[in-house]
C-alpha cells in the first residue's frame, strides 16, 4: 500500500470514528432526556397518589376520585411507553458501540499499515544512501588504486 493511500485510509476511518461519536453522543442525550422525563413522570405520580390520599380522607366526590385514577393511569402508561424507549436506546447504544469499536479497529489497522509503510520507506532510502556511500568508497579506492599502479 502506497503511503499516500493509507494517509487518505486513516483520515477515512477517523472521520468515519468521529461521526459514530457524534452519532453516540446523541444517543447518550436523547437516553437522559428520557430518563428525566421518566423522573418527572415518577414524581408526578407520587404527587397523585399523595392528593388521592387526602382526597380519599376528606370523602371528597367519587368523580375526582375517578379523574385522578384516570390521571394516574395515563401517567403509569407514559412511564411504560419512556421505559420502552429508554430500552430501544439502550439496544442502539450497544449496536452504536460495536460499530465504534469496529471503527476502532479499522483505523488501527490501517496507521498500523501506514507505520510499516513509513518504515519500509525510510529503510528503503538508507540501504540506497548506504549504497551510494558504498559506491563512492569503492569509486575512490579503485581512483586511489589505479593512480597507485601509474
């Protein structure tokens, strides 16, 4: 692999790594938005069933006793529909996560490709710097010699 080509490689996967963390990260948002909604909810259910206490001891009407269930009842199948979502988001964490790691391992390879490609370049150039000086040496001793032998 040319050095150019894993240069372009790398900068790929980094940039296919940084998209998943933004991807992750909107994820990460929308799973604690839910899960203070699911706070709210929770509280505002226990606010319910506070005022149906009280309600229930001053023998209020039986009809704000039944839109306070009613109240109650909505909130319980909020809480079932946010925990659903809070579930679903939690499986696309997971499968967001694997394609991260994926990613991860891509990128790795590929400056791993790029690292052995730099070196086997550099080793390249000092063997050819290496047969130059050689070369030369050569080239002087056998001057040397054959200005020796006239």
């Amino acid at each position: 692999m040319k050095l150019a080509t894993s240069g372009i490689l790398i900068q790929l996967s980094d940039q296919q790594r940084s998209d998943i963390e933004r991807e992750l990260a909107g994820v990460n948002q929308r799973f604690r938005h839910l899960q203070q909604q699911q706070q709210e909810g929770r509280r505002h259910i226990s606010q319910l069933n506070r005022q149906r206490d009280q309600i229930t001891k001053q023998r209020n009407s039986a009809a704000l006793l039944q839109d306070l269930n009613a109240s109650m009842n909505e909130h319980v199948h909020m809480l079932a529909a946010l925990q659903s979502g809070i579930v679903e988001l939690e499986e696309q964490k997971h499968n967001v996560l694997g394609r991260m790691k994926a990613a991860c391992r891509t990128q790795h390879a590929y400056e791993t490709a790029h690292h052995k490609e730099e070196h086997r370049l550099q080793r390249q150039q000092t063997l050819h710097n290496q047969q130059e000086l050689d070369d030369l040496v050569a080239s002087r001793a056998t001057a040397h010699v054959a200005g020796g032998n006239a």
